[in-house]
C-alpha cells in the first residue's frame, strides 16, 4: 500500500502497517536491498584473493541544519563512511542506513535525504543493502539523525597506517579546506553572512585508488573532518612518532572562508571538511600522488601543505607567512557543533 501521510507520526515506528507503509514507499525502492531480511548476506569477488582483509567502520550524522547547500544528512552520512574506509586502504563495497526520525518529520525531506543517498552510493561503487527505522517524539531528535555503517576489502599486501609515517615524507591534501564547516556556519542563518560557499562533501574511494595505484609507498591517510586538517595532522603525528611542519602559504582556502574566520575569530585549520583528505607519501612518489589527486574532480585542487621531520615528535608546527613558527595543537571543545 502507497503512503498517504505527509509527516511521519509514531505510528509509523511501532512495527505495524504503518511503519511498513513507510518503509517500503520511501526507503526499499531506492535502496533496492537484497530481499526484506533483518540482514545482508553478502559475496564479493575480493573476498575471495588470498591475503584479503575486511574493514569495517559505523558513524553517527547530527547536523543543523539537515539540508545545506552542497548537499544534505544523507549525502554526509554516505561520504563519511565511505571515506573512513578509503583512507584506510579499503575499497568501500557495502553500507548499512539507520534513520532515527523526529514525529512531525516531512515524508519529502525524506524522500529528498535518500535519493541524494543512493546517488552518492551509486557513484561510488557502493551498494546499502540493510537498514533500520525508528520514530520518536516530538524534541527528542532535531528532525533527523543517520547512523551508517560500511564494509570494504583491503587487497592483499595493501597497509595503511599513521605508525608508518616517516621523516621526509609530505603531506598532500586534495582539496580546499574549511568549506563544509563555514557553509554550516552560514547556512543556520544565525549571523548576517551572505555567501556563495558550498559543502566538499564528497566520496573520496576513488581518488584513493587512483593514488594508491601510482604511489604504493603511501603510508597513510586520514580525511579532515570533526577537528579539520589540524586535529588530523595531530592523530598522526602523536601515532607516528615524527613531527610536522606545515607551510602556511601552501595552506589551499578560498578568500570567503579566510574572511569568515578572520571575522569570527575561527581558525580555518580547525573548520570540518567532508570531501577533502591529507595523505603522506614518498616524497619520491609526491608528484605522481598529485596528478592522480588532480585528474579527479574532488582532487583537482590538490597541492602539498607539508611534510614529516624527525624534530618535535608528535607536535604539529606551522611556518607562518612572516617567517615564524607556531604550533597548531588539537582543537580543545568544539568551534561549531553539529556539523555532521
């Protein structure tokens, strides 16, 4: 039977006609999971390569407001997990979707949130094969909240891991920083800013492929999201033993997110990112890494921002425009919250 509501009531969470009503007009015809089980059962030609290895990663999306320009709760969901698997070394191959849906939630919006979902997932190779529902009442959630968890393949002899990070190395991001989080930022319409800026939510397997394909000697990767470049530069580092250095001037932002901090009192090191990671490499393999990064869409803006040393292990240190040096440390609290 076709859903005639428009809004989501608790009925449509207690197990019965009406739950099923929702589900199967909202969520199975896009998704298309293999039958109606409480699980996937899945097979995979990957799986069966000597060597081979599973990865498995779960992640929680809170964001405010839900839909955003550059995409919405869902598409966040789909990259995030996507990427945790890319970085480290997995090719992403299944994901699980949960929806936690506030009482008086329009049936549109998520409608709106699972296409852009499977769209996400198809262009990245990725199938979401389970998934759960609840309902809640009204103030227990903020409209909506997606849990995803996904499932990949590490090919045999592929390691990635920030230990492996060695003095020499350079670290390389694919794109600009700090756009998803000044696009947040703007988008609640809590201050008078007026922008053009949008979210980099992307899904970044393929580009890791591309890398990986070209500069095997990759040691590790980590996507900047919650805490930006900064915090994740910090997890390596401490994990790796080595410091960094990065360059200031290298540093790739777009002028709208640069003024928005300096207004603010933001440091854009710190802003989220949701299609943009930093990879260490070879430095005999940098420049390979770099035009694979940059034949790709989500990579064409990819530039070296700096490099492993063997001084101050586990401290991130800038070199500043006027010649200086400053240590960027882990972000303490939060700059903005809900983000993804």
């Amino acid at each position: 039977m076709a859903l005639r509501d428009r809004i989501v009531t608790l009925a449509h969470g207690g197990g019965g006609r009406a739950m099923r009503d929702l589900i199967e007009t909202v969520f199975t015809p896009v998704f298309e999971p293999p039958g109606m089980e409480d699980q996937a059962r899945l097979m995979d030609a990957a799986l069966q390569e000597p060597g081979a290895r599973l990865a498995f990663t779960t992640d929680s999306f809170v964001v405010t407001p839900v839909e955003f320009p550059g995409g919405d709760i869902g598409t966040l969901a789909v990259c995030g997990t996507i990427n945790d698997l890319a970085v480290g070394g997995a090719r992403p191959l299944w994901l699980s979707a949960a929806f936690i849906i506030e009482e008086g939630c329009e049936v549109e919006l998520l409608e709106r949130v699972v296409a852009s979902m499977q769209r996400e997932a198809a262009a990245a190779g990725v199938r979401i094969v389970t998934g759960d529902t609840k309902v809640v009442g009204r103030g227990a959630a903020d409209r909506l909240f997606v849990t995803t968890s996904g499932v990949g393949v590490i090919p045999p002899g592929r390691e990635l891991s920030a230990a492996r990070v060695q003095p020499g190395h350079v670290a390389i991001v694919n794109g600009v920083l700090g756009d998803h989080g000044a696009t947040i930022l703007a988008a609640r319409g809590d201050l008078a800013l007026s922008t053009d800026l949008r979210s980099d939510c992307a899904a970044l397997g393929h580009l890791m492929e591309a890398v990986l394909a070209v500069a095997p000697g990759t040691s590790c990767a980590r996507d900047a999201t919650r805490g930006g470049l900064a915090s994740a530069l910090n997890e390596i580092a401490a994990a790796a033993g080595v410091g960094v250095v990065v360059e200031e001037d290298a540093l790739p932002l777009r002028d709208e997110v640069r003024g928005m901090c300096e207004i603010l009192g933001l440091d854009p090191l710190y802003l989220a990112n949701e299609g943009t990671l930093v990879a260490f490499v070879p430095e005999s393999e940098a420049d390979a890494a770099l035009a694979a990064m940059r034949s790709r869409a989500e990579g064409r803006n990819a530039v070296v921002v700096g490099r492993a040393v063997q001084a101050h292990p586990g401290q991130v240190r800038m070199a500043t425009s006027f010649g200086g040096m400053r240590v960027v440390d882990m972000l303490v609290g939060e700059q903005l919250p809900r983000i993804c």
